[in-house]
C-alpha cells in the first residue's frame, strides 16, 4: 500500500492543474514520475513536494515551450532559467512578427496585388524619431486597443502622427519629402510601429503606402515592412483641441533643467507653482521643500498638479532645449511644446489639487 501523506492521481491532477493523462505522459517522458506505484494495481500516487514541479510544468507548457526546453528549465538554477525562459518568449515573438508579414504579404495578394495608395514620402530618420516620440502617449487598455495606436492624417501638405492614452494627447506634423496622392487616414497598431522603427531609422527615404487593413513601409535596400491598421474609431482629438479654453498662463522654460527637476523628485506626484518669473517644484503634501527654476512668465499666477508618469514624458519628447507651457487653469489641459519648434505637441491632463492639504 502506498504512504497515507501520498495523493492519488486524480487529488494530484485537481491540486496541480493537470490532468490525470497529461501526469501519465509526464511520468511516461521522464519530467515528473509519480512517488510511487502499486506494484500490483499500477496505480500511481504522487507527494505533496512535487507540486510546486507539476505547477511550474503546467505553466511553462501553457506558454507553449517544447518539452526540451522544459527540462531544461526544470533542470536549472534560477538565473539560467530566466535565460531560457527569455529566449522562448523571444522566439515566440519572432515567429508571431514573422507570421504577421506574411500574412500581410497574403492579404496582398487576394486583393489582386493592387499597387497601394501613396501617404506620403519621408526622411526615414525624421519619420523614425516621431513615431518614437509621439508613441509615448500610448497605452494598454482592455477593450480600447485604438489607445495603443498611432493615428495618421496625410494630405498632400502635411501628414499628422497623433496618439493618446487619456491623460496625455501628442501630435507631430511632418511635410513629406514627397506629397500623398490623396488625402488618407488610419490608426495603426502601435507595436507593428517599434518594430519597424530600426530599420526606417536606417532608410534614406520611406514611402508609406495604404492597403487594405494597413500600411506598407517601402524600403528601398530594404525588407519592405507591413503595419496593421485597427478598425477601432480613434478618439475625436480635433473636437479636444478646438475646445481648449484661452490660455492664461505661459511659462518658457529650460527643458533640461525642468527634467532634471523632476528626475530627483521623490513624489509619484508633482505640483507647479508658478509665479512672476519661477516655476517651484514641489510636492503635494509640501514634504518636499521644492525648487524654483528661472522662467519666463507671462499672465496669471497659478498652482497646478500632474502625475509624474504625464507631466515628465510630454516635457522629454519636446524638441529643442527650451519648452513652452500653455496654461488654462488648475483643471485644463496643459499644452507642451518646443518654444522655438511647434511640430510636436503634448496635450497634459493635470489632476484635482488638494486645497485642504
């Protein structure tokens, strides 16, 4: 008879999420043979030990990793195992890239291979540096996967990038190196973006072609590089902007002096307090004795309060060494932008001041 502190294979398979063939494959490859069995019954009954085992084996399983692989997880120590792990995600996401520019070469082809609609022609590198700094505006949300996109207005002027997550709104306009055929617009996927980044940052020119369900990056010397369009309606930024209330306050500052500020700010939040010629950055609760930087102030005084995460990433995608802050009240939007360049600008949402603190 087997120990009475042994579990049966069906107890076993309940506690570890497995089931009761998946431990007989298991016990039958070598990665997880039961503590003991009848040797007249063949019933198989597993310890309480093997199952933090069983559990890890179930989740590397469930992520899809070769049994291989598994062992070899199984078999190392934490920091090699880590590795491993990495390289399997790393691979996975490999295939899952791969898969999608084939796919989008497929798509091509049951449209009958129509020549796509010209966007615009671009410097590479001008192109690669917008994209960057206007996807920081982007976020993750369940069920508004348009928050994680970049959204694109060509005309034969100018084309517009624009993202935003709520809290921030960032917008860069480019002239084309080239006009679009005719006016377009589309969201496309924001990963599909910083994947392709690298390689446009490299191309002398790049031609952005619209086809069905996406964009094509054209390459010339290189892999021409596909990005899906989402069929999500994005977010009306035109209404948001034309909207604003007048601005009350502006502030023109050194922007390496603001981010270097907020580097050593030991809050998640921060209030600007701003008068005649400073801006004090200072904490809430005023735990933090705050810091007054030498600025250019024009209009009313005026305290206003930010997360960290929105204020500190619209001030370090502005271009140029000083940035210009437009103002309109504790509770409007903050218009952030190069004092001396006006084709990238952030929109900050501030959030409610505590006046009783």
């Amino acid at each position: 008879m087997p120990n009475s502190e042994l579990m049966s294979i069906g107890v076993f398979a309940q506690r570890s999420g497995l089931t009761s063939s998946a431990l007989r494959f298991y016990a039958d490859s070598g990665l997880l043979p039961p503590a003991d069995v009848d040797p007249v019954t063949g019933y198989r009954y597993y310890a309480a030990a093997q199952l933090e085992r069983a559990t890890t084996l179930r989740q590397l399983r469930e992520i899809a990793m070769p049994l291989a692989a598994v062992e070899a997880v199984l078999a190392a120590g934490a920091d090699e195992a880590a590795r491993l792990l990495d390289e399997h995600v790393a691979k996975i996401e490999g295939d899952a890239a791969a898969a999608r520019q084939k796919a989008a070469v497929i798509k091509s082809a049951l449209g009958g291979n129509m020549p796509g609609l010209l966007i615009a022609t671009l410097k590479g590198p001008v192109l690669a540096d917008a994209v960057e700094q206007v996807l920081t505006a982007t976020a993750y949300e369940l069920g508004m996967a348009v928050l994680a996109g970049l959204h694109i207005e060509a005309s034969d002027e100018a084309i517009a990038l624009t993202a935003t997550d709520r809290y921030r709104l960032s917008t860069r306009t480019l002239v084309p190196a080239r006009p679009a055929e005719q006016t377009w617009a589309g969201t496309v996927d924001g990963d599909d973006l910083r994947s392709a980044v690298g390689d446009v940052r490299r191309s002398a020119l790049i031609r952005i072609e619209a086809v069905p369900h996406g964009i094509w990056l054209r390459m010339p010397e290189r892999e021409d590089r596909h990005c899906r369009t989402l069929p999500e309606e994005f977010p009306d930024h035109r209404l948001m902007l034309e909207s604003l209330d007048d601005v009350t306050t502006r502030v023109t500052i050194s922007k390496d002096l603001l981010l270097r500020v907020l580097e050593e700010h030991p809050d998640e939040h921060v209030v600007l307090h701003i008068t005649d010629h400073s801006v004090n950055v200072r904490s809430p609760n005023d735990e933090y004795p705050g810091i007054p930087l030498s600025a250019t102030v024009t209009g009313e005084d005026l305290q206003i309060r930010f997360e960290m995460t929105t204020l500190y990433p619209a001030v370090s995608t502005a271009i140029g060494p000083e940035v210009m802050l437009d103002l309109r009240g504790h509770n409007q939007p903050v218009t952030i932008r190069s004092a001396d360049r006006g084709d990238l600008t952030t929109l900050a949402m501030p959030i409610k001041l505590d006046h009783s603190a």
